[in-house]
C-alpha cells in the first residue's frame, strides 16, 4: 500500500522515493533488472512471486519510467532499466552490501567485481582495486561461493547466475 500523501512527506524526497520504490518486491525487480532479468516469466519464478503482484509492480515501474517495456526476440514483452532506473544501482548495491554485512554468510554473498579490472566493489560503491566508480555494465555479478542447500533453486535466472554475468545484460543460456 502507497505510504500517505500528507504534507511533510510531499516535500521528504526519502518519503517520495519510498512510494514508487518502497513497496514489497519493487526493489528486488529492480536488482532482478539489474542482473539481467527482462522476461516476465523470469522475474515470477527467481522471485517466486504471484502474477498479479508483479503485474502491478512492473506496471509501477513502467509509469515511473524506471523500466521499459520492449517487444523481445520472443515476441513478448521485456522490461529494461532506463537511465532514470538505472540510476537506482547505488541504492540497491547499498542494501547489497547492509544485508550481506548483517545478515548474509560470505559463502551465501554474490560478489560484484569490476568487470575487466576485478576488483570488487567497496561499501561506497568504488573498486577497491582501481578506484573508480563503474557505471553498472561495467559490473559483473558473480556467483555464491556455495548455494544454499534448502533453497533448492532451479528456475532459470538462478541457474544463469550460478556463472559470473555482466550486469544488464540479458540473462541468455550457454550454447
Ligand atoms: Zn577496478
């Protein structure tokens, strides 16, 4: 449900933020986007969520012009990241690395290298190799050092990840 429309929070920008991507689920299709995820059968089985929810989520993201929607090889449609989506990374990296900080085993934490450099990336969101701050496609996400033994993940985009991926590139089987 949107948080409620009152005064101070039309001028908080954390609170304006917060309704358009603070909503259950928004977020992790937005790492999803991230990863590579355009389809919309991919998203519903990595996340294991209802239809309608993302029906709804997805059609959010679209009216903020966070994700775009494209007509794939498939013929279906495909959502990707605009550059104002795209724009989102800091914030999904920093509850990338305060989730795996407090909650998350180093075996069960997907490394973010930079691509081409690998080196991997500091709290502040910089290569703690070489420094810079990459864009993320100039990302790599890579895979768990062991993947979670009850989780029993078999849907595609689990699969895809469990090789290193170039971030915002669409998630495609090896041949
Ligand atoms: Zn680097």
């Amino acid at each position: 449900m949107a948080l409620r429309r009152e005064y101070d929070k039309e001028i908080c920008p954390v609170a304006r933020s917060l309704e358009v991507v603070g909503e259950r689920w928004t977020l992790l299709i937005v790492r999803d986007a991230f990863y590579g995820v355009q389809r919309f059968t991919d998203f519903r089985a990595h996340l294991d969520i209802p239809s309608a929810v993302l029906t709804e989520r997805l059609k959010l993201l679209v009216d903020h012009e966070i994700l775009a929607t494209s007509i794939g090889t498939s013929g279906r449609d495909e959502y990707l990241l605009t550059p104002k989506g795209e724009q989102l990374w800091p914030i999904v990296w920093a509850m990338m690395h305060w989730g795996n900080e407090y909650y998350v085993t180093e075996e069960l934490r997907r490394p973010i290298v930079h691509y081409g450099c690998g080196g991997q990336l500091t709290p502040l969101g910089n290569c703690g190799r070489c420094g810079t701050v990459p864009s993320p496609r100039d990302l790599e996400v890579h895979p768990r050092a062991s993947e979670p033994k009850a989780a029993g993940r078999d849907d595609r985009v689990s699969r895809l990840l469990t090789r290193p991926h170039r971030m915002l590139e669409p998630l495609t089987e090896v041949a």
